[in-house]
C-alpha cells in the first residue's frame, strides 16, 4: 500500500517536471518586459451625447412590436 502511494506521488513529480521542460521548450522562458502606460487627464466636466444614436426619433427597443396581425403566437405553447 505505501509503495503505491510513494509511485503514485513519483510518477506525480516526474509528470510535472517533464509538463515544465516541454513547455519550457515550446513558450521559452519568461522574460523581462515593459509596457507602455497611457497617462489621461479626468475631469468633470460632461460632454453632449451624440445626436446620431441619442435623438428623439430613435426607436426604442424596449417596446414590444408586433408584425403582421398583431396576435402573439408564442404564448404558452410549448
């Protein structure tokens, strides 16, 4: 019993060495990068949306149309 244990938990670390040297092989090591940061200015103040999407003859999605007679088929049905 305790030397399945002890071959299960070594064949467990061999598994994983060899998952670390294949990947190892195929990514390469991890290298020291730097990354550009974008610096912005935040204020306040608000901007007017735009006219194109937010106007008063926009159609609103939220309102249930119906085609044709105007009886809803799928109602229960299943």
């Amino acid at each position: 019993m305790k030397t399945d244990l002890v071959s299960s938990i070594g064949v467990a670390i061999a598994g994983v060495l060899i998952a670390y040297f294949v990947c190892n092989l195929f990514i390469g090591p991890i290298e020291d990068f730097t990354i550009n940061s974008v610096t912005t200015k935040v204020d306040s103040t608000l901007s007017d949306p735009s006219p194109e999407v937010f106007n008063y003859k926009a159609l609103n999605p939220t309102v249930e149309v119906y085609v044709g007679d105007g009886t809803d088929n799928d109602q229960g049905n299943s």
